[in-house]
C-alpha cells in the first residue's frame, strides 16, 4: 500500500515552485531595500517558549501545537509562528546590545499548527515575516505597514485592504478589559465554552469568537478606541499620519484583536478583497508587541512585525489573476546523432552550463525527432545539432527556434558564439 501525504500538508511541485521562488524574490529585495536582515532559527523549540510567548490562553497554545517530547523527555514544539522565537533568539544573543537599533529582521520558514484544514489554512504553512525590536516610534511602525503592502504592491496584488486598530498600552487595556468583563458578565451563559472562560483570562479575545459572530452583544460591544489613554491615541493618531504621508490607505476596525497574547498598540491585518479568494480573508497579521521582550527574560524593549503565509499570498495572486514571465527558459537543446556524437555532448553540454547558459540533452537514447520535440516541450530558444558527419567536420549547426534561422559554425567556436547570441537575446 502506497503511503499519502500527512492531512493539511502540500507538495510544492515544479511548476508551481517557481511561483514561490517568484515570491521570495520579491520579499528578499524589498528587505534589502528597507534594510532588514534574514535570521533562520530552529523549526522547533521548547514547548515553555510558546507557552509563555505566544499566551497560554490562546487556541494556538490551548489546541494547536505540534507537541512533542523527545528521547531526552524534554518537552519541544514545533514552531507555530516566528515572532517568539525571533525574540528569543534576540534575547539569547544579545542583539540588544548591537548599535544599530532598532534591529531589523526577516524570516521565512515552515510553521505548523494542529487546525481543521481548508482551503487557505494548512496544518504546514510557510510563513514570510518582520520584526522590528528596539524603537518606539510610530514612524518604525509606518515602515513595518510600508513594507508588507509594497510587497503586495510589486507582486501586483490590488484587491488587498489594510485594517488598522490599537489596543493601546497596559492602562488602557486594563480599563478596556473591565469594561468588556461588565458588558458580557450579564449574560455569558449565551456564548461558547471559549467566551466562558475567556471572560476572565482574555475578554478580548471573545471579539475574535467565530462562534458567536452574530450575538447580539457582539455588536454592542465597548469599542477599545475609546478607552485609548492619551499616550495611547497619540501613538495611534501619529502612525495613522504617517501611513496617510506614505500613500497607503487604511481603514480602522476597533473589534480587530488579533490572536495572540502578545500584542498592544497598533494592530493590523492585510485582507484580500478578491473575488473566489475564499472564507478566510486575511492575508498578514502583525501589530505591536512592547513588552514580549522582557517576557522572555531580556531588557525592556518594544517591538512591532507581521506574518503572512506563503500559501495564501500564492491564492490571492492566483484569484487576481496574476501571471509572469518565468525566466527559467532553456537557451539551448542540443541534439545528437549517433553513439560518438551523444559521448560528444556530455563535455559539450557541460561546457555551455559552465559558461552561464541554461542547456540540455537527451538521456533517453531518443530518435532525433524525439529530441526536437523534447527541445520544443522546454522551449528552448536554440537547438544545436551534432551528427556524426558533423563531428567529423569539427562543426556543430545551430537553429534559432524563434526565427528558423539556421547556421553552421566550427565546433570549437560553439559555446562562444552561443554565448553572444544570448547575449543579443
Ligand atoms: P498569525 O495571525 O497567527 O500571526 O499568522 C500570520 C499569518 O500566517 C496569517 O495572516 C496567515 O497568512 C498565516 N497563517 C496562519 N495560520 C495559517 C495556516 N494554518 N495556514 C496557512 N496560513 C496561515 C502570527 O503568526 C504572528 N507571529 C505575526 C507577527 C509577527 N506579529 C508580530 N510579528
């Protein structure tokens, strides 16, 4: 019996790799342009990071993780999200201590989380994502939002909608957060199991129920806008100005909370607005996370990121219809006649890789019709063809497929004259 893939986990195929090396590209330059830094950390860690960064609180933590325990009885997890261990990485090697703050950084990696997967939601996804640790200043957030959405922008995505919210600094959610246990006390008996134990550890993580979406006092809720501290709606107002300086539109949702413990401050999401997207709408999560640091046993420095899957980047392209050149064109194929002619191009074949042009042969002991039509299936832009009698001669004759054109030249010449033609390409 053949064995199948594991639920919610995908094979990316050539054919479809390329989209995603497309994608890297794209999120690699545009880091360079805004100065981050790539940082690669292990795919698991110790169950105790997750628990205490993440929030032991959250669906992540609570039925998510990737649990595992190891011959050594210690407890590991697979990551399920970045930011967590880009903090303690931080934090373990002192990057706090680098002159140059804040301390940029991008990752790009496998995640994995225990959900029932969907369409958009796998159980290994691969997630692109920033953070900034060491500044607090609204200006670090607007590039953080700046960069997420100039790479949406250069991989022509336009149905996307950035939605902002705050949730404030420690005052202000703690005034939030009684007034949110005082609205729904009264009749949490109506809501989920989640909400009911959610009331005391986290009231604002009921706002995020999909459950009870619809109750009414959903929609009745306190807004946490109005319970912003001064300091709180000034960072608020001054990131807003900023993103208007930049061009990049928002709009502002108070019951955006986000699912993880560790936020405050600015809050966001990136949503696709494409038509057959899908259910699940968002693209990229991140906000604020002022305090994770010392969490995690280091100095007290603020930080701000996102996260975005790969996965569902490639779905909102594929909804938009977005399509592109792949470069990966073969220059040339080159076909052989003939057990000297075939021994021949092994070195030759060789010889135009080595000079920088993309080449292939046959394997296949193919008939020369074959070979052609191998040739056409990779489009290749020239088809070289040695033959015995052309060995003999020390000529190779070359064929332009875009313009039929065909030439002999010395076979010693080939790889250089191939090599210009290219060039004129
Ligand atoms: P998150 O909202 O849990 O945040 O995930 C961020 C993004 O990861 C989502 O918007 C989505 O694109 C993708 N994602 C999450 N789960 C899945 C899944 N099961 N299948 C496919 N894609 C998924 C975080 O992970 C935070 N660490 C983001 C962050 C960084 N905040 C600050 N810095």
């Amino acid at each position: 019996m053949s064995i199948n893939i594991p639920r919610g986990t995908q094979d990316i195929l050539p054919g479809t790799v390329e989209k995603w090396q497309h994608i890297e590209k794209i999120t690699t330059e545009i880091c360079r342009n805004y100065q981050y830094k790539e940082i690669r950390t292990p795919i698991f860690e110790h169950t105790e990071l997750f628990q205490r960064g993440v929030g032991d609180t959250t669906d992540i933590v609570q039925k998510e993780m990737y649990t595992f325990t190891d011959r050594g009885d210690r407890s590991l997890t697979l990551r399920p999200e970045g930011t967590a261990a880009v903090v303690r990485s931080f934090v373990e090697n002192k990057m706090f201590g680098d002159p140059n703050q804040p301390v940029k950084l991008y990752y790009n990696g496998p995640m994995f989380r225990y959900e029932r997967p969907q369409s958009g939601r796998y159980r290994q996804f691969v997630q692109f994502g920033v953070e900034a640790i060491g500044s607090e200043d609204p200006a670090i957030d607007a590039e953080v939002l700046a960069l997420v959405m100039d790479i949406y922008k250069t991989a022509g995505l336009q149905k996307v909608e950035l939605v902002l919210n705050s949730l404030g600094d420690k005052d202000s959610r703690v005034a939030y957060r009684n007034a949110l246990i005082e609205h729904f006390q009264p009749r949490i008996g109506e809501f989920c199991e989640d909400c009911q134990s959610r009331l005391e550890k986290n009231p604002m993580r009921i706002l995020d129920c999909k459950k009870d979406r619809e109750h009414e006092l959903m929609k009745s809720a306190p807004s946490i806008l109005d319970y912003l501290n001064e300091y709180s709606r000034t960072y608020f107002e001054k990131v807003q100005s900023y993103l208007t300086a930049l061009g990049i539109d928002f709009t502002i949702d108070p019951t955006l909370v986000r699912g993880l413990d560790y936020y405050n401050h600015t809050a966001f999401e990136v949503m696709s607005r494409a038509d057959g997207f899908g259910a699940i709408t968002t693209l990229c999560g991140g906000g604020r996370y002022n305090g994770l640091v010392s969490q995690m046993g280091g100095p007290d420095v603020p930080g701000i990121g996102f996260a975005f899957s790969m996965e569902r980047f490639l779905a909102a392209m594929e909804a938009e219809g977005i399509a592109w050149e792949d470069d990966n064109r073969l220059d040339c194929y080159v076909v052989s006649l003939g057990e000297e002619a075939k021994d021949y191009t092994v070195k030759l074949v060789h010889d135009l890789r080595t000079a920088g042009i993309k080449a292939e042969r046959d394997y296949q002991n193919r008939k020369m019709k074959a070979q052609f039509k191998a040739a056409d299936r990779l489009q290749a832009r020239f088809v070289a063809i040695l033959g015995e009698d052309e060995l003999k001669e020390n000529k190779i004759n070359i064929k332009d497929m875009e313009t039929g054109e065909q030439q002999e030249i010395a076979l010693d010449q080939f790889v250089e004259t191939l090599r210009k033609k290219m060039e004129e390409k």
